[in-house]
C-alpha cells in the first residue's frame, strides 16, 4: 500500500547543472467520472478514462542552476513561444504543492515552454495535458538526480505529481485505459495515482474512436475546482459515489466481453449524472449548452435507427465526445459531418483515437 512518504527522495547521487528535456502527454476522457474531492487533490470516487492520442500537450522544460540556495521558485513560463504570465500562479501553485516531493526545485531556474496541439480555449481541458507534460519533466531531471530510479517508480511518481497539479492529470502519464482512485475489484488502484487497466479489454475497444465536438469555446462559468467542492454538501453525494464503484465495476465485465449495448449505457448514464451533480448542487448551475442537447438526441435517433453503436460522453462542459469502434467510423463520421457540424462553434470538430500516454521528444 503506497502513502505519500514513498515519494519523498532519499539524498540524490548525482549532479547536473543544465539541460533540458521535451515530453508530450495527451488529455483523457472519463469513461466513469471523478466528481467531487477530498484534500490535496483525492478523489471522493473512483474514475476510469481513455487516453487520447492527438489531443495533447508537448512542454520543454530548460533548467539551469542557481549560483545561491534561494527561498523562492525561479521561472518563466512561455506559451507558444511567447509569455503567458496568466498561468503563472497555478504553476507557482503546483511547484508548492510538489516541493516537498522534488526538493531541488528551488535550486534551478526554469524556463516551462508550452503549447497545445489543439487549439487554444477550444473548450478542451488542457489542464490535464499540461499539468502531466510537466510532471514527466520534472521526473526526467530527478531520474538524471537518481540514476538508480526504476522505469515503474517514475511513471508512478509522476502520476502522482501530476495529480497535484490537477486530479484527471495522473490519468494522462501511462497506458490506453487508467483507472485513479481505489477500488477493490482493481488490484493495484489507488487514490494517489493512476494506474493501467490490468485486466483483459477486448478487441471491440482497441483504437476506440473520439470526435470532440466543440460545441462552444467560451469561458466555462463555473470551473471545475468550485464544482468539486459543491459536492461536499451534495444531497446525492454519496448514492452518486457507491455509483462510480458500481458502474466501474460493470465495466471490467463489459472491457472483457466485448458487449457495446452496455458499455453505451454506463457511458452515457455517467455523463448524465455528472450534469445532473451540477444542476441538483447548491448553489446549482448548468455547464451543457442548446446545441449539447441537439447533438445528444441526434446521437440516439441515428443509433436507434442504424444500430450502429456510437454513444456520447460528456466533460464539465458543453462539448460532446462521439465515441465509437473504429469498425464504424466511416459511417459514423458520415453522420457527424451532415448532421452534427452544425451545432459545432464555427463547424469545429476534433477527430482522435485511444493513445498509450506521455512520450518523451
């Protein structure tokens, strides 16, 4: 059983003065979703995603030592090449929340390089992408600190400093389908890090496809953090996380089976649920759009008509994720193009497919 003191680094036996390193890691999307937490970013429930494989984000991280032993964090953070002081204090937030952990931050300058292959405040959550592109940089530069390190013990450690930065973070660093939170059918899963699916998927969910409809790219009214802690006082609270257990408990049986129908409907029931969270929370609010709807009752018109088993997830937003097998996605992108691209913010859409997880440049 791991505890955070697992993370902390005995005394490093190695030196660097400069450098640098290049990861990319994808954003995910939550099959059974993580709503509502408990301190230092553990989650009230457990939750199960894809990876993604085209939606990510690529960050250089350069480092250089400092001549003193300074009190504070040192770095400069580019976006697309350019300054992003806007995001400055959440990663100032994360090095403190991850100091302990990495304990020679404060003796590097930094400079964080960051862009997205997607584009910017399309509505996509890049916090998840970006906060696990860091951890894996960081983890670069403690690995070069710590030569000894093993493969298992570093895609664990960044799991685990991703989380701190944002929670669905730690499910972006390593494997196709990662599970984050404890759950005791799942041997190994926990609430400090994400862990690979270990049981059997079938041939059915391999290369499983998702077209991002962004539906609209605006500000979210209510971020996410704050939705989080509406659960605290939630009146469903708790029926909703015995139900995050049940349904990913549903799903070992229905990645092993291979069966569509009910794969559908736990995807589509916990997309629901989520937006039902918000809209039953105090004070309540609603993050789906018009057009969210449309698109939703498109969805299971053309399913109920051609059989063909595409169904939809949702995040904590408007946009709509299209899932389906790769078996169908002539068809189904078909149907997306002449009848779903009208309820898309300036006919965007994304096309994307399960990926494998962060990858070093």
């Amino acid at each position: 059983m791991f505890t955070t003191t697992d993370f902390i680094p005995k005394k490093y036996t190695s030196t660097i003065e400069n450098g640098n390193f290049e990861w990319s890691a994808p954003s995910n999307i939550a099959l059974v979703k993580y709503w509502g937490k408990k301190d230092n970013q553990i989650p009230a429930n457990p939750s199960v995603s894809f990876t993604l494989n085209n939606c990510k984000t690529i960050t250089k991280l350069g480092f250089e030592k400092r001549t003193s032993s300074e009190t504070n964090f040192s770095f400069d953070l580019l976006f697309e090449g350019k300054p992003k002081e806007d995001f400055k204090p959440k990663i100032q937030k994360f090095l403190e929340r991850i100091e302990v952990y990495l304990p020679f931050l404060k003796d590097y300058h930094f400079t964080i390089d960051t862009q997205n292959t997607f584009p910017h405040s399309s509505g996509i959550a890049s916090s998840a992408s970006g906060m696990a592109a860091l951890a894996m940089n960081f983890m670069s530069l403690e690995k070069v600190l710590n030569p000894e390190m093993t493969d298992e013990y570093f895609y664990q450690k960044a799991s685990f400093l991703a989380r701190l930065g944002s929670g669905s973070a730690c499910r972006s660093v390593k494997g196709n389908v990662v599970v984050w939170g404890s759950q005791a059918n799942i041997a190994g899963s926990s609430d400090l890090f994400g862990v690979e699916f270990p049981y059997t998927i079938h041939e059915n969910f391999k290369n499983y496809q998702d077209t991002i409809l962004l539906v609209d790219k605006g500000e979210k009214q209510v971020s996410s953090t704050v939705g989080h802690d509406l659960m605290h006082n939630h009146p469903y609270a708790e029926r909703r996380f015995a139900q995050a257990h049940e349904n990913l408990d549903q799903l070992i049986t229905i990645f092993e089976s291979g069966n569509l129908d009910e794969f559908i409907k736990v995807v589509e029931s916990e997309a629901l649920t989520l937006h039902a969270m918000m809209m039953t929370s105090m004070p309540y609010f609603i993050l789906m759009k018009p057009n969210t709807l449309q698109i939703i009752n498109a969805i299971w018109k053309f399913r109920n008509e051609t059989q063909i088993p595409v169904c939809f997830t949702l995040d904590a937003g408007a946009n709509v994720h299209v899932l389906y097998p790769e078996n169908v996605s002539e068809k189904v992108l078909q149907f997306i193009q002449s009848e779903l691209v009208v309820f898309c913010q300036n006919g965007q859409y994304i096309c994307d497919h399960i990926g494998d997880g962060a990858m070093e440049r």
